[in-house]
C-alpha cells in the first residue's frame, strides 16, 4: 500500500485544540489515532480537546498517564483514550482490552510504539512537534487505508 502523508503547521495551542476538535468530528467506531511525538509535544493536549468536542454531557479529561486507559460515552459511541508510556511488554496492552476496543470503540493512543504486533494496520498516525514559538505545533499525519484519503483531505482543507 502506499502511504499517504500530510502536514500542518498549528501557530497556537488554540489552533491545535480546533484541529483536534475538527478531526474528532470524522471519527466513527473502529477508527484509531496513533498519537506519537517528544514529551511535551501536545498529544494529551490534541485527544483533551478531541474528546472534549464529543462527549454528551462535560466531563473531566484527566490525562491517561497513570490509568493507561480512561473510557468516555460520546454521542459517536465510546472513545478510548490510552497512554502506553509506563508500558513495557505487549501482555500488559492486551490485559487493556485495547485489541477488542480497536474495532469497536474510537481509539486514541500515546506512545503507539509499546503497541508492536498490536498496532492495527489501519491507523491513522500522527505526530506532534514542537513549532517555531512554545505554543506552536508541528502535526504530519500519515496513513496507509484508503478509508482516512477522504476524511484527511476534508480535515487538511
């Protein structure tokens, strides 16, 4: 397959937030987002705002750093938001649960590569860096499945 590739350049965290809130928008059950960059970056910041802009009724969005998976109605169905930082084998991802929710549940997760074998193949990837100024951000978003083409080229737009 061929992968495709976008990038955008965010001048403020607020235009981050307004990006994620857009993606979130095309989102549908079995999607999942790879979210991968430095410490810092602004992954929990994306999938806060992401989530956010879903759910039925206001919640807090507390970072999944130490709860490695925190779970949410929304009114596209359940989001999983998952942080694989503190993980060091593949067993431990697979007690998540996180295998069964790719198909059936919105999936976001940081520090997709603990994920190894588990990663699906039909991810969309995304990576945050640092901009010019401490609040801008860099975002490439690359995928194989022809099924993000259309929601990428409407997001990007």
């Amino acid at each position: 397959m061929a992968v495709h590739r976008i990038s955008r350049h965010f001048d403020t965290s607020d235009a981050t937030a307004e990006a994620a809130v857009a993606l979130g928008q095309m989102l549908t059950a079995g999607d999942t987002v790879l979210l991968s960059g430095p410490v810092g970056a602004g992954k929990t910041h994306f999938a806060r705002h992401l989530i956010r802009a879903l759910l039925i009724a206001p919640e807090d969005i507390p970072s999944p750093t130490f709860t490695l998976v925190q779970t949410y109605d929304t009114r596209l169905g359940p989001v999983w938001h998952a942080d694989l930082y503190r993980i060091a084998t593949v067993d431990e991802i697979e007690e998540l649960g996180l295998g069964e929710a790719f198909e059936t549940a919105i999936c976001l997760v940081e520090w997709p590569d603990r994920l190894g074998e588990l990663r699906p193949d039909d991810a969309l990837d995304i990576w945050l860096g640092d901009g010019e100024s401490e609040d801008s951000r860099t975002l490439t978003a690359h995928w194989d499945d022809p099924r993000w083409t259309d929601k990428m080229r409407a997001w990007a737009a």
